[in-house]
C-alpha cells in the first residue's frame, strides 16, 4: 500500500474515510475492486461506489 493512503489512514478519525482509504491501497496492489473490498469485508458495490 502507497505510503502517503498509510499516513492519511492513520491521521483520520472518519471510519467510512479510512476504509475508503484502505480499499484504495489494496485496489492499487490487487488491481480488482471485488477482492479488495472483500478483503475488508464489504460488498462489491459497495467498492465500485
């Protein structure tokens, strides 16, 4: 995961903000929104929104 999402991970207090953030990170490694958002145990549609 890219360094500058980790940093703005850490600093926001807004949970649908960082796990936006981390789906983000892992879309970037994975390139695939499914996986990344059952990674962080949400819907598809939900990554694609």
């Amino acid at each position: 995961m890219n360094t500058a999402i980790k940093k703005r991970i850490r600093k926001t207090k807004d949970t649908n903000v960082r796990d936006r953030l981390r789906l983000v990170g892992d879309i970037q490694e994975s390139g695939n929104i499914t996986q990344a958002a059952k990674k962080l145990s949400m819907s598809q549609p939900w990554g694609s929104k």
